[in-house]
C-alpha cells in the first residue's frame, strides 16, 4: 500500500511539476514581450507558478531518483512548445518538432520505470 501512495504521490507532483513550468514560462515570456515587461501582471504571475515550480520540484527530488525526475518532467519542453505554438503564434521548424518528438518518446520510455530505485523506510 505503501508503494501504491507513493506512486500516486510521484504523479500528482510530477504534474504540478510540469504544468507550473509550461504556464510559468509561457505567461513569463507573455508578459516579457509586452510594453510593461518585467512590470506586466502576466511576468509577475509567470515568476509566481516558477516558484511553484522549484518548490515543487524540490520535494518531488526529495523521495524520487534524479536520474526518474528529470527525464519524466522533460515532458515539459514538449508542452512548451506547443504553448508557444498555440498562445505566441510561434512558428515552429520541422527539425525543432523532430527533436520534440523525441524528447517526448524519451520521457514515456523514463515514465515506464519506478521512481525510485532504493527502498525508503
């Protein structure tokens, strides 16, 4: 049951992770680029859910390996780009959607393992 907790833990945290990352830098990049830059609301609110995310992150290192963490968050470069994609009107490269491709395969084969490699007490 323990492990059961554990994993349901891992994968709540492992979302605000990612989606505090994906909102964070988009509303940082969106409130950069307006007239107001670092004084927009939106830069302000983007640098609040960058806070959210390094506390966040923090914690989820504090039970999962590094080597499970990083590569299951990654999941978050992908989700960048299509933010910027579908909220910046980025234009985005075929080698730049190929390349996230990638990532994102890399993160499912990661997400596959267990967090942790080592039993906690």
């Amino acid at each position: 049951m323990q492990r059961r907790g554990l994993l349901w833990k891992t994968a709540l945290f492992t979302a605000i992770v990612v989606l505090s990352n994906v909102s964070g830098n988009l509303l940082l990049s969106l409130g950069m680029k307006s007239p107001a830059g670092m004084l927009s609301p939106w830069a302000f609110a983007g640098v609040g859910l960058l806070i959210v995310w390094t506390l966040s992150k923090l914690a989820l290192l504090s039970w999962a390996d590094l080597s499970f963490v990083l590569p299951v968050t990654a999941i978050g470069y992908p989700l960048s780009v299509f933010a910027g994609y579908l909220f910046l009107g980025e234009t985005i490269p075929p080698q730049r959607w190929a390349g996230t491709a990638l990532i994102a395969a890399g993160m499912v084969l990661v997400g596959l393992t267990a967090p942790s490699s080592k039993e906690r007490p």
